[in-house]
C-alpha cells in the first residue's frame, strides 16, 4: 500500500511538472485534455472516483471559443466579400461613368466638327458665289463699258473683245436686263447673275455658239476657222469652246462662271488639251493654235 501511494504521488509529481510547462509554453487542447484525464485516473486510484466534469467544461469551453472563432472569421470573410463585391460594383459603376462621358465627348465633338465643317463649307461656297458674281460684274461691266448699256457697238470700234463680251452676256439675258432697266437695284438682274452663278440657269441652252464662233472669226483674225482647220478632229466641243474663250482673254474664273465648270475641270481640260495638239505643259494654246 506505501509502495502503491509513493508510485501515484510519484506521478502526480511528474504530472504537476507537465502542467507547469504546459502553462508555461503553448497550451495544445490534446495536451490539456491528456493531462486531465491522466489527473482523473489519479484521482480515481486515491479516491475512487473519476470526474470528467472539468474535463467536459474545458471541451465546451474550447468547442464555444472555436465556434465564436469560426463565427468570427465567417462575418470577417462575409464582409470581406460584402466589400470586394461593392468595390467591384464601384469599379463597374465608374467604368459605366467613364465610357458614358466618352461616349457624350466623342458625340459633341463629332457634333461639332461637323458642324464646323458644315459651316466652313457654307462660307466658302458663300465666298465662292461671291467671287462668282463679281467675276460677272466685272465681265457686264467690261461689255458695256463706254455706252452706258443702251447703244450697240460696231465690232470696228471695240478692243480686248468687248463686242464678245457684250454679245455672249446679250445670249445669257444680261446685256437685255441692264439695257431695259440700268439700275443697281433692278432685283431680276441679281436673280439672273444668281441663277448663272449659282448653276441653276443652264446656260449651254443660253449660249448660242454657232452664233458666236463668227465673232471671235471677225475680231480674232479667224481664229475659230483656224483652229477647226487644223485641230477640228482632235477638239470636242467643249474644248473648242475654251479656246475661244482663252482667245478672247477671258480669266479661267470667268471661263468657270460663264460656261459653270469648276476652275479643276477647266484646268484639266487645258491639260487635255495640250495633250491632244503635242504642246508643252507651258505653251500658250491661242498662240499654238495661231501658228504663232
């Protein structure tokens, strides 16, 4: 009996040592609860009793601290995600905000650009049937220089092609307008120079060049003759009748407003031209066609 309570002393020391050092470094739940239940088998061989009651606290008091510790983490991993999916919600939100924005940017300024560039070009078409009325005030102007615009002038008394002028400006119904009413504000004048330079009055039905091919003959020493004798197969019509203009010293602006091609047609058919005749890109076409 001595010997059996010096052996279970002998444990409870080395147990008590166990504690201790469990107390000391880190507590392990398999570790606490061997030593609990090795306490309890020492008890039952004092006492004969075992007792699992500190032993069951204990667990519930680890099972509650693990479930308070699972809880926790859960709520933190919910609002975690609670946060990652506002944040995500944000980023959508404000990337939605970024392209509507460009969106509305890119439609003002294709909104103004357009509009820019509808306004440019309803300026310079506004500049351009400026110049175009101009040129053909100047050409009415240069026509009935010297006789107010009522009296006929024989092809003898004229220089620099004013009786050409007069009569091609007589075909489009100018020289008519002026002479019957010679005024600055006569409105069916403008409407008329509007219509030609606006290209709303045809003016290939206006201009009777059957008529006029004898005049620029009669005051260019027979130039229409000339050059149909010599370059008739190779011109069209067209092209005939720009040379009969650049002979009567017409500008390529009044070439452009009283036959209504553009000034790059013109162009391209004096190109056109001097290719069909074997000229250089610099030589004069009246002179070219005058032998000269």
């Amino acid at each position: 009996m001595l010997f059996e309570n010096w052996r279970i002393g002998f444990c409870q020391y080395y147990l008590d040592k166990g504690k201790e050092e469990v107390v000391r470094f880190k507590k392990f739940l398999t570790t606490e609860n061997m030593i609990a239940y090795y306490q309890g088998l020492i008890d039952y061989t004092r006492y004969g009793t075992f007792d699992f009651l500190d032993v069951m606290r204990y667990n519930d008091s680890i099972h509650n601290a693990l479930y308070a510790l699972q809880s926790t983490i859960r709520r933190k991993d919910e609002s975690k995600e609670s946060l990652s999916n506002a944040n995500l919600m944000l980023t959508v939100e404000r990337q939605e905000a970024q392209l509507t924005l460009l969106f509305c940017i890119l439609v003002l300024v294709l909104a103004g650009g357009g509009a820019f560039f509808y306004i440019r070009g309803r300026r310079n078409r506004l500049i351009e049937a400026e110049e175009r009325i101009e040129t053909l005030n100047r050409l009415l102007v240069e026509a009935t220089k010297g006789d107010g615009g009522h009296e006929e002038i024989p092809a003898t008394e004229v220089k620099d092609g004013q009786f050409f002028r007069k009569i091609l400006l007589q075909q489009l119904g100018i020289i008519r307008l002026v002479a019957t009413q010679p005024t600055s504000q006569n409105q069916e004048l403008l409407r008329r120079i509007s219509g030609i330079t606006n290209h709303e009055l045809p003016v290939e039905s206006l201009l009777v060049w059957e008529d006029l091919y004898p005049v620029i003959d009669r005051i260019y020493d027979r130039f229409y003759t000339k050059m149909n004798q010599r370059f008739g197969s190779l011109l069209i019509d067209k092209e005939q009748q720009l040379c009969c203009l650049l002979c009567a010293e017409f500008s390529t602006k009044e070439i452009s407003v009283v036959t209504q091609q553009s000034i790059p047609t013109i162009y391209q058919r004096k190109t056109n031209i001097r290719k069909k005749l074997g000229m250089g890109e610099k030589e004069d076409i009246v002179e070219f066609i005058l032998g000269k």
